[in-house]
C-alpha cells in the first residue's frame, strides 16, 4: 500500500508540474497565426491495463481573429493519445486510428478506461491501433492544478479556500462576462477544429481515408454526422477535403451518426439555462454575442463548474483510499451551490430536500461510497451522468423518492431506469460500497426496494470504481465539461434554420462509410434506435458504462463496448 501511494504520489507530482508549465492562462494576440506548435507529454497511470501508453498532446490551431480576446491556452487543441505499448512510435504507422468527439458536458478524461480496454484487445489480435480521446477547445478554461496535487483536502483548499499550491492561485470560475470568445464555439468551429487536428497530425489524405475511424460518445456522434457532412475547403465540386473522405469509418458509442438530436432526449436536462430555441437563429446569435444569453449550459445544481469540480476531487479521496472514512462532506465549504446539490443528490424524500434534514455529512461513508453516491445509476437521478459501479453496503438502506418515486414505468428518460437507493440511518453504521464484480456475492445482503424489487444484480453492475476514481482524479484532461459552449447545443437544435443547414454540404458522407452503433442497454436510446442500424447491445449499461466499463465483466466475459470498437477497427464493415 505504501509503495503505491508513493509510486502515485511521484505520478501527480509530475502531472502537477506539466500543467503549471503548460496550463497557464495568460492574454493572447486576437488573429494569431498557426505555428505548427505541438507538445506530447507522457501521461503516467496506475491502471490495471499495462499494455497501453498514453500521452497528452497539444497542437496550437489559433482562433480565427474575429474571436476576439481569450486566454492563450485557447488557441490549442489537445488530446488524448492511447496507443500500443508494443506498437509503433508515429501516429503514421498505427494499423487503426480511432478519434472520439465528447458528449455533452464531458472531457477527454471520459475516455480513460474505454480507450485503454480497446487498444488493448486489439493487440491481442495483433492489431496496433491508436485511440484519440478529444478535449473541446472551450476546455482550455479548465485548471487541474488542485486535483492533480493528488491531495483531497489540498485540492478543496485550492478551489475553494484560495490557498495556492505549487506557488498558484486558483483564479476562480470563469463568469459569462469573460467568454465573449465562445459566442462562436458552435458546430461550424467544433467541427473545424476537429479538421485541423486531423489534418496537422497527419497530413496526408489518402492516409486519414485509409486509417481513421471518426465517432464519439452521445452528442459525439451528432458532431460525428456534423464532420461527414461537412466541406473545409469551401468548394463543394471537390471532395477530397470533405469530412466523410477525412474517416474509413464511424462509431457511435450511446447515440447515432447523424445530424439530429432527435435521438438524445434526456441529454440535457430540463434545469439547464438553455435558451429558448423559439427565438430563431438569428436572436440567439444576438443574444450570445452580446452576453445577454448565457455563453456555457449550467445548472444550479450539480452541472456547473464549481461543483463539477467536486466529481474529481472525490475521484482523489476514492483513488487514495477506497475504503477509509470519507471527510469530504464536512470539509467542503457551506455555500448555495454546493448545499444544494448536496440535497439534490443525498435527500431521501422532499422533505429532506427542503428541510437539509438528514444532510450528507450526518452519514458514515467510505471514499467509495461517496463517489457511488455521485456518479451510480441507483444514486444519482440524471441519467446522462450514471454508471454501474456497484451499491451501498453496511447498513440499512431506503429506496430514494426524491426528486421522482421508485416504480412504474422504468423506460429510459432523464432519470434513468435504475431504483434509487441512500443509506437510511444517520449517525450510525460506516456504509461501505460494494464494487461492481462482489454484487450477488454470498455475503451480499441483496438490499430490495419497499416493494420487493431489487435495487441491482451482477448483469447490471459493469464499471469498476477503483477504475472511475482513477479516470476522475489521474487524468491531465478532465473527465467533464465545465464551460460548454451554449452555441453548440443552440446550433443543433436549430438545425433546420439556413445558418446551420448551409454546414450539411455533403449529406451523402453520412452513408459514405462503414458505422458502428454500440448501445448502452439502459442508456438514452435503449429500444429507441432503428432495427436496421443493427447496434451491438452491451447489457446492463447505463450511458457512461459505454466510457468506463471494466475489461472484464461479471459473466467472465471481455467488456463488449471495446471488443465490438477493436473488431471494427480491424475490419471497417457495416454491420450485418
């Protein structure tokens, strides 16, 4: 145990040093000109999958200068490079290249255990393929430097108490009035940006063709149909330029390759401060522009950058000890926010929630239980944020009826189809957590909703905690979103208007190339895709399983998501 805390300890601190190297946020030259500046700095990780290498790369693409002012960091776009231990050095000679576009309000970090598992299985096959997990560049904004301290208290004291760490300030969380630059962050730049990387990694054409594999994860794919679709060279009577002869194939991972946010209802919720798309194109530009309308998706509760932060730092408290008594609830500071989302996420009824009575700090729990209680299917009730990670233990647990009951129809929507469950006597017991492969042990107590439901089963556990704690807290690029970009969501779901229409220059590229659609079996779309895409169904798995899945699963059988990505990667086909 001590040698792993050093081995992590000397890991963070490298990762410490890079970002305040490489991170800095400093005033940049509106207009400035590409450079071909480009950094890869190792990425060392205590993941259990060792045949993998990993790497952050950066790769200046300034803004066009009608962005106007942003931070320097802006005008980079980085990534996540996963590639074969054992293959070769240059992204050129690599058998496959898989890119993946983000879904809403998530990083590259996302990514993690999905790139790692499929890189792996496809050496198992004597395939050496390369996963790109990108980061949006509105992600720029974002500052590690407290959760890559790989301390929890050091990391709340440096986001929340101003205390510096390395010899820096937290410098706070940006507020509209300094986005002005995102105004223009929509599909046009998102796919761009997208281009640009591709095309300054690897320059030739008829090597992009023959090797990439272009998709995402939920509005990923979306993006994903955007770049089929899409002309860079502004002449639609060539082709070798438009997005579709960029990609040999697409995948999907919980959406569809397509043009439409149809599909995704329960993406983003309700609570959000979307505009009202009624208000047409034109007056939402307006309204972006001038900061009338908010530049970023945010919600006072939980989606936001002061308490998505949060998910990382109980990612550290979790990585460095699964199973010691978690302090976190009572050391987090008492503002609004933070209280509110505590009583969102841990009240048991409304009464609870509106009363702050019992609270989270009034409850025993491990590190694991904690992060279970963020980010698990039976925990938390928004569905685009949940994952199989296992269920309390250790003490009598209550079904969860607020904000919606347990019971009837159990179709996937915005709160997902799980039960929710919360420990039930404050003061008493430490509630432990039960990993994903120990539920349906012998010693599992088997926890039933009032009406004699159970609240889970080994087919619908799949992620391994340890594993999200890591991808949360090692990463250099964050596992969420703190800043999306508004104009991103507003310009998809406009996409009927002529402004957005205009960027489908080539609607044929979304059937130029091979797809593959994965499904999470309770995720989003579950019974709502078309029978002829013909999509692989991974069992059990709630939207971000698809992302942090364990190699193996609770049937002994290989995590289907990158078994499924690496036969495809061998063998770009559409499925039969």
């Amino acid at each position: 145990m001590d040698m792993n805390r050093t081995h992590r300890g000397k890991w963070r601190g490298a990762v410490l040093a890079v970002l305040l190297s490489a991170g800095t946020l400093t005033a940049a030259a509106p207009g400035a000109h590409a450079d071909g500046a480009r950094t890869e700095t190792p990425v060392k990780s205590t993941s259990p999958v060792t045949g993998v290498t990993e790497s952050m790369v950066r790769v200046k693409v300034p803004l066009p200068e009608s962005a106007g002012p942003r931070p320097a960091a802006c005008d980079w776009l980085s990534y996540l490079r996963f590639r074969s231990a054992a293959g070769p050095a240059a992204s050129a000679d690599a058998d496959r290249i898989l890119i993946a576009q983000p879904g809403i309000l998530e990083g590259a970090g996302a990514f993690d255990s999905v790139a790692r598992n499929t890189v792996e299985r496809a050496a198992e096959q004597g395939r050496h393929i390369e996963f790109w997990a990108l980061d949006r560049r509105s992600n720029c904004l974002e500052d590690r430097t407290g959760i890559a301290s790989g301390d929890q208290h050091t990391a709340v004291d440096y986001y929340y108490r101003g205390k510096q760490v390395g010899g820096r300030t937290f410098a706070g969380f940006t507020g509209n009035a300094q986005l002005g630059w995102m105004a223009k962050l929509g599909i046009e730049q998102t796919v761009r940006d997208q281009y640009d990387l591709l095309t300054a990694e690897l320059p030739s054409q008829a090597q992009r063709k023959q090797k990439v594999l272009c998709g995402g994860h939920s509005l990923g794919g979306v993006i994903t149909g955007y770049f089929a679709a899409a002309d860079f060279d502004g002449d639609r009577a060539t082709t070798a330029d438009a997005g579709y002869n960029q990609c040999a194939g697409y995948f999907a991972l919980d959406t569809t390759v397509s043009t439409s946010l149809a599909d995704l209802s329960g993406s983003i919720p309700d609570e959000t401060n979307l505009p009202d798309i009624g208000l047409g194109y034109g007056v939402v530009q307006a309204g972006l522009d001038s900061g009338v309308l908010p530049r970023t998706l945010s919600a006072p509760v939980l989606l936001n950058p002061e308490t998505m932060t949060l998910l990382g730092i109980a990612g550290l408290g979790a990585l460095d000890d699964l199973e010691g008594e978690a302090d976190l609830p009572r050391y987090l500071p008492s503002n609004l926010n933070i209280e509110a989302t505590n009583r969102f996420l841990f009240a048991k009824d409304t009464a609870a929630f509106l009363s702050g009575k019992p609270a989270v700090k009034d409850f025993r729990l491990t590190n694991a239980a904690v992060l279970g209680a963020l980010l698990d299917d039976n925990s938390v009730p928004l569905a685009f944020l949940q994952t199989s990670v296992g269920f309390f233990d250790g003490g009598p647990i209550a079904d969860k009826s607020f904000p919606v009951a347990n019971g009837g129809d159990r179709q996937a929507g915005p709160y997902g189809t799980a039960y929710k469950a919360i420990p039930d006597r404050p003061q008493g017991p430490l509630y432990t957590w039960r990993n994903y492969d120990r539920v349906d042990d012998p010693d599992d107590p088997g926890y039933r909703s009032a009406d004699g439901t159970p609240f889970t089963g080994a087919g619908e556990e799949v992620t391994d905690i340890r594993q999200l704690a890591r991808s949360l807290a090692e990463q250099p690029l964050d596992f969420t979103e703190q800043y999306f970009p508004t104009k991103l969501v507003t310009d998809l779901q406009l996409a009927t208007s002529p402004q957005v229409k205009k960027r489908v220059v080539h609607p044929e590229g979304l059937k130029a190339n091979p797809v593959l659609t994965v499904l999470a079996g309770e995720g989003l779309l579950a019974g709502r895709v078309p029978a002829e895409l013909h999509p692989v169904i991974a069992d059990g798995y709630q939207h971000l399983d698809v992302l942090t899945a364990a190699p193996v699963q609770n049937d002994g059988r290989p995590e289907p998501v990158s078994t499924a990505l690496a036969g495809f990667a061998r063998s770009p086909r559409q499925q039969p």
